[in-house]
C-alpha cells in the first residue's frame, strides 16, 4: 500500500517513513496515541524517521546529544507544539527518566533508535518499563546471520569503523525475548512490531536478511564503504566468525560474537 499523498515528502534515508506509515496503517489501532520518540534524532528532518509522523500532527519527542544538531531540531520542531526537542546523551539509564518527564505513554506508537553505539543497551532499558508499538532501530547490517555479535556497554563509546551495535542475528534474540517481529528490514534499519497487535507477520531472520540487505540490488554502490567486509558474504559461518574476531582485533574485550545466544548484561 502507497500512502504517500502527492503533497507528502519522504525525509528519511532510504524511504523508511514510508514503510512505517504502512505499518502504522496495516498494524496499529485506529485510537492509538499517534505518538513518537526518536532518539538519535539530528537535525530532526535529514534523513529522519519520524518527522513525516510529525508534521501530520503526532505528538512525541526527539532527543539529540550534538550541540550544532539539536540547535537544528528545535529549529525543525518549532512549527510543532505538541513535539519537544531535547539535548541529551541518552543511556539505559538515563532513557526511561527521560521519557516519564516527557510524559510519554507506556504503549506509544513509534521508537526510532539510532545513536550509533549502545542502542542495543538503550532499546532493553525502554522496554523495562514503556511497550512501543513498533520500532525501527539500526542495526550492524555487515554482520549476517546466524552470527550473535553486540558491542559491549560503554558509557564513553566513540564510533569506530564498522564498529557498533548489534547484528541482525542478535535483534531476533531481543524479539523473541521481549514479544516482538521482525517485520521489514530498509538495509541498516529493522522494523519490530509488538506481537499483540493484529496482523503482524513475522519475517524469519535469513530471509530479512537477504530480502532487505544482502541482495539488494542497489547494496554495493550505498554501502560502498563495507567492501572491506563483504568476504564475509562467501565464508561459512565458523569462518565468519574467524573473519570478524581479526578484523575487530584491536577492540579485544568489547564486543559479545559467536554462533549461541548471547547472554549479555550491562
């Protein structure tokens, strides 16, 4: 289904608003908050994943830890009453205070999550105490299935190359412990929905994968900056996992890899 109007804009990178304006559309209730958290937001326009959601009059927040970028999303936010822009380094401690002062509901409608580090560690603390409705958040889309990897908790994390978050493999972990599907995958970005709602129909993780990254036509030209790891789409896993333990050598001790579920813990 197009739900995009003649006079709707696609402000994301690579059309994820689209795919999330059918999902509200084919999943959620029609009483639902219509209320957003993006996290990770930037200039709150560029490349974003809620502010479609926005300028249709959803109310919600958007939280930024650059200076210069945050300047940007108040500025971007500011025809949009019932949308706050915050300044802030979000953790998985301080996420959930944050939204409880924000008076975000327990079941809102969309989390967008990407602050390139320690969003695995975020994404568990929110659903210590709030339930979205559906959630895109990026994953570490060089790192196939059936490998587990997760970078460690770091409150000091810096982004590295090709080194941060989670891989795929481990997403589906996090769902089938915390009641939520796999629904689309837009390249780096995976789409969740809460299980409870009616119609969600889960993609098995191979399939994700393939579908929405790896055979992308597309793939090699946007994400040219991979090709130093694209060997890992020819290895068998054992020698994926080989592969991976060299290349992040010098990151030694602060990453979780292997084949099992991984039991990890702040």
């Amino acid at each position: 289904m197009n739900l995009r109007s003649r006079n709707q804009r696609s402000f994301s990178r690579a059309g994820e608003d689209d795919i999330l304006r059918r999902l509200v559309a084919d999943l959620l209730p029609t009483d639902h908050a219509h209320s957003a958290v993006d996290i990770g937001a930037g200039d709150g326009v560029r490349w974003s994943n809620t502010y479609a959601l926005f300028s249709q009059g959803w109310r919600g927040l958007g939280a930024e830890g650059d200076p210069d970028k945050v300047i940007k999303l108040a500025r971007a936010y500011r025809q949009y009453p019932r949308v706050f822009a915050c300044r802030a380094q979000v953790t998985p401690h301080t996420v959930v205070p944050l939204l409880r002062a924000y008076e975000i509901e327990k079941d809102f409608s969309v989390l967008s999550l990407d602050i390139d580090g320690n969003d695995y560690w975020v994404l568990r603390a929110i659903l210590s105490e709030f339930r979205p409705r559906l959630i895109v958040t990026e994953i570490n889309e060089k790192i196939p299935p059936p490998i587990r990897f997760i970078v460690k908790y770091n409150p000091a994390f810096t982004l590295r190359h090709h080194f941060f978050g989670f891989s795929i493999a481990s997403l589906a972990d996090w769902c089938a412990e915390f009641d939520y599907s796999i629904v689309a995958l837009e390249y780096n970005n995976a789409f969740l929905a809460a299980n409870e709602l009616s119609g969600v129909r889960a993609l098995e993780v191979e399939s994700a994968y393939r579908e929405g990254y790896r055979d992308r036509p597309a793939r090699r030209k946007l994400f040219a900056t991979n090709d130093d790891m694209e060997i890992i789409h020819s290895l068998s896993a054992p020698e994926a996992i080989l592969f991976l333990e060299q290349f992040y050598e010098k990151f030694g001790g602060e990453f979780y890899l292997g084949l099992e579920k991984i039991e990890a813990k702040l």
